[in-house]
C-alpha cells in the first residue's frame, strides 16, 4: 500500500448509484430530481428499505414529506443529459419541460415513473429521521419494475451490465469489470 495522510474531513468520497427522483407535484404534474444520497436497510418482517436522504430545500422533498410515496428512477449512461438537466433546474422556477422525456405510472403506487429507467422502485415512506436541514426516509420497496432482458435467480443476481448504471461520487462514472460472487476469494 502506498502511504496514507490525513487532510480535513470534507472530502466526499462516497461511491453512490445515480437515481432520478420522481413525484407527485400538489396540481398532479409530476416532477424528477436526481437524488444520489439513496443506500438500503431492513425491517423485520419487511422486504428491504430504501434509505433516501435530501438536503436544504427542494420541491422533491416536499412532495414527498406531502404525499409519502416516491419513485426511484435508476440512471443508465445513456441518461446523462436527463439526470444534469433535472439536477440543474428547479421545480420552483417553472415546469421541467425543457428535455424529452416520457412519464409512465407506478404499478403498485400511484407515482410518475420514467418509461426511459430499466429499473424502478416504488416506494412509499415508513419513517424519517431529521439531521440539521437534511432529512432522510426510510422507504419500503412496494413495487420493482425491472428491465425485461433482466432474467434474476435470486434477489442478488441482478446482471449490472444491463443497466449500465451510472456511478456518482462527485463526477459520473460507468461500471468496471465483473470481479466475480461472493466466496469467489476465499
Ligand atoms: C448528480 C446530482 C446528485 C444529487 N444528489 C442529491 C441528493 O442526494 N440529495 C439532495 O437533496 N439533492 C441532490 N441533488 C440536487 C437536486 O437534484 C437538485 O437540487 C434539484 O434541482 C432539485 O429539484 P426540485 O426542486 O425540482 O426537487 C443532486 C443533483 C445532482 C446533479
């Protein structure tokens, strides 16, 4: 290993799966914002939780303390251009019209979902946690809407290289190679 040195607790260094936000506005229009701050968690008895965490003021935040349900839109590479204009505009300054984009519905929730995404979550908030002007939901998962070409054995056999994710931790990035599965090193 190379050597180490210490610098000041500020760097972010914190490896995230892009995903694009979509809600319910108060009129019934929906609205998109890429969230990257999203990990998971379990409940007893529940499937696993989406952990989604928003910082200062945003209409995506609003919308879902107001209505409690929410999709999570994960962002192939190919939706780049999507996820910087969504990010870079504020349903507070006027209608998210400026990009082509499709909006479907949930199956299970009634949320706006992007017909673009290969794999949705539907969720619904369970609980909240509240740290200076962030606040994090846990959300259990009612509703996987996954890519077709998907074909799982098992909850963690989700082939990555279909979805082409994108990597945010800071900058985009793009999946590297597939190392192997768990017990592979031992
Ligand atoms: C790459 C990227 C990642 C982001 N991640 C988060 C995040 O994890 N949490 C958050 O609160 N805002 C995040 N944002 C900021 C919101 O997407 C941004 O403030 C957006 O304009 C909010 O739109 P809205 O007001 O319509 O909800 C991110 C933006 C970008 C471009």
């Amino acid at each position: 290993m190379g050597k180490r040195r210490s610098v000041a607790p500020i760097y972010s260094m914190c490896v995230q799966p892009a995903f694009i936000i979509g809600t319910n506005n108060e009129d019934g229009t929906a609205n998109f914002a890429p969230i990257t701050w999203v990990s998971v968690t379990q409940e007893e008895d529940e499937g696993y939780m989406l952990v989604i965490s928003m910082f200062g003021t945003k209409r995506t935040k609003e919308n879902v303390q107001r209505t409690g349900i929410f999709s999570a839109n994960l962002v192939s590479v190919d939706m780049l251009p999507l996820m910087d204009y969504f990010g870079s505009h504020h349903a507070s300054d006027g209608p998210k019209d400026g990009a082509a984009y499709e909006v479907g519905r949930g199956e299970i929730l009634d949320v706006p979902v992007l017909e673009q995404s290969r794999w949705v979550y539907e969720c619904e908030v369970a609980r909240i946690v509240e740290t200076g002007n962030s606040i994090t939901f846990f959300c259990p998962v009612r509703n996987i809407q996954m890519d077709e070409r998907l074909s799982c054995r098992d909850p963690f056999d989700v082939d990555l290289t279909v979805l082409e994710p994108v990597i945010y931790s800071g900058k985009y990035h793009s999946l590297g190679k597939l190392l192997g599965d768990i017990g592979d090193f031992l």
